[in-house]
C-alpha cells in the first residue's frame, strides 16, 4: 500500500501536543500512510476561537472521516458540556473500543489481552437533568433521566459480535445491571441475546451483572475476552481495566461510527507535568497503532505495538511506569525499536 490518507490530527490541551508530536514522530519514522490536518480544540481553540469544537475541526473531521485526538480540557461550570462527548454525539460514534494488553511485566497480572466495547452516545450520559424545586430550594431534588434504543443496543450488539469475530476471539460477555434497572439495562441484555443467536455457533456468550465484573475483573480478568456494556457501566469498567495494566497511560480508545472514526489518549489533561518533558504518549502511540488497524495496515500498527513493547522491556519508562525517561527518550527508544 503506498496511497496517502488524509486525517485530522488533534493535539488537545496541556500534555497533548507533546503527547500527539511525540506519535507523529513515530509514525514519520515508519513512513505511515497519513498526511495530517492539525487541528486545535479544547481549551485552547476556546482561548483562540470562543469555541471548545471550532467548525474548522469538525468540517475536517466530516470531510476526513478519520482522526486522531489529544486529550481535551472541558472548563469546569455551567454553560459547557463535555468537549468528547459533544464530538461523539455529533458525529454519532456510538462504539467506543478500548483494547487492554499488558505492556510493562512484573505487575500483579501478565498476559491481560481483553477489549471493552462501549455503547457511546445513550444511557445516562445524554444529559438530561433537572432540579425539582421545593418550597424555598431551588435544588430539593436531582432528577436525571437514562435511555436505551432499542436499535441502539442491537447496533452495539452487533458490533461486538462482529469485531469478537473479526479478530478472532472466543468469548463474549454481556455486562448490565438488569436485576435492578430492568428496564434500562434489561433492553440492553435482551437485544444483545437477540443479536447473539446467529453467533452462537462461533462465539461463547454470557452475561454478567455489573458489580460482579468488576469484582472478577479483579480477581481473575483472565477469564473475559470481549466485554460489551452501556455508556456508563462502560465508563467505569474501562478505567478499572486501564488500572489492570498499569493505567490510563497505556490505554488507546477508538470512537467508531458509522461515517467517522476518531481515535485518542483516553486519559486526562495532567496540566501539573505540562511542557516538562513528563508525559507518557504510549496512549495515543497505541491508538495510533488502532489507526493503522483500521486502515487495514495491519503488519505497520503491529510494529509500533511491538516497537513500544521493545522499549518498556528494556527499562526506557516514563515516570508513571516506574522509569526516569522524558516524552524525548522513551520516543526515541520506540523510533530505535522498528523493525
């Protein structure tokens, strides 16, 4: 393959940009297919635009339909509502896939290989809230309001199904917390069965109760392969399987839609390390690995996961995984380890 793909190239907010130049200069390394558009959003396009998403980036982002994304800095208060989840809403990425390998060995667990697959854009996290006033207060009651479509659950169902499939794997599991919301999550188990029939001859199926997940992920994560979840349930577990490899510092997520995919860090700003030289970029290097993935240049996005493999091996760590490299080193002992 040697076509050019152009793709929007956001760098986020404090340690982003180090964190995004960091993994172009991996992928320049490697000769990768993208031509990058950069784009800014966040804080900084709020500073610069009086916009947390400038029309600018998403009219990229709409003619790309690829992109890779920085962390974003939403401000804290009213009157702004998450900058991720106003791109996922928009641009209707409704599977968030978050891959969980462990990288950095002598931890409590070796051989971690699970992916978490995430409905993105129903459950409690479509914001809708209100207060209920009561005689003299304003906020006597907090009331929020979740919804599951049924067509959204059968088409993260069938997504799940469809990557288990794809990439070989064995197990699927349902996750919900349908002996309580047993509307809510109880649309969700049942379409995911539905959806399930016609890969019951190629896939395990079962279905387990939230809370009790992510006890056993604790216990024994060896025993998921594929977990698919709602918005919420996915949220939290995601971030309990990050701590399971040694945390959000090693964790890529992919957004995938049906007209767009963005790929990104999934951790935080950390705005206290910003322009020091600190930050770890294995989140988004491994989410660019996604990208290649997903572009079908499968050989190149095992390189890199390989490349980063070589380095943390060798001892070349940033600080949050025990070593003293700066962003600068531990990129180049990536960029040293292509093959």
């Amino acid at each position: 393959m040697s076509d050019k793909i152009t793709a929007t190239l956001i760098e986020g907010d404090g340690i982003g940009p180090e964190i995004v130049n960091a993994t172009v200069d991996v992928l320049d390394a490697m000769h990768a297919p993208f031509v990058w558009e950069r784009h800014k959003a966040g804080l900084q396009a709020l500073d610069e635009c009086g916009d947390l998403l400038p029309e600018a980036m998403l009219n990229s982002v709409r003619d790309n339909h690829l992109a890779l994304k920085g962390p974003l800095e939403t401000p804290v208060g009213s009157g702004f509502r998450s900058a991720n989840v106003r791109l996922r809403e928009i641009f209707k990425l409704y599977a968030n896939v978050r891959p969980a390998r462990t990288f950095v060995k002598g931890g409590r667990y070796e051989d971690i290989d699970l992916v978490l697959i995430r409905e993105n854009t129903e459950g409690f996290y479509v914001g809708v809230e209100n207060y209920v006033p009561i005689d003299d207060d304003p906020k006597a009651v907090a009331q929020g309001t979740g919804f599951n479509t049924r067509s959204g659950c059968r088409r993260i169902a069938e997504f799940a199904f469809e990557y288990a499939v794809k990439h070989g794997r064995k197990k699927v599991t349902i996750v919900h917390k349908a002996n309580i919301l047993k509307y809510l999550t109880g649309l969700f188990l049942e379409t995911a069965y539905e959806v399930g029939e016609q890969y019951k001859d190629r896939l395990t199926i079962e279905d387990k109760i939230v809370d009790n997940c992510a006890m056993q992920l604790v216990l024994n994560p060896s025993q998921y392969d594929v977990l698919v979840t709602t918005n919420m349930f996915g949220d939290i577990l995601s971030d309990e399987i990050a701590g399971l490899i040694g945390g959000l510092g090693l964790a890529p997520g992919g957004n995938i839609g049906k007209h767009g995919c963005i790929f990104e860090a999934v951790h935080g700003t950390a705005p206290d390390i910003a322009g020091q030289g600190k930050a770890n970029p294995t989140a988004i290097m491994l989410a660019a690995a996604m990208m290649l993935d997903h572009v079908h240049y499968h050989d190149m996005a095992e390189q890199l996961r390989t490349a980063i493999h070589r380095a943390i091996d060798d001892g070349i760590r940033t600080g949050d995984l025990g070593g003293s490299a700066s962003t600068e080193e531990y990129t180049r002992a990536v960029i040293e380890r292509l093959d």
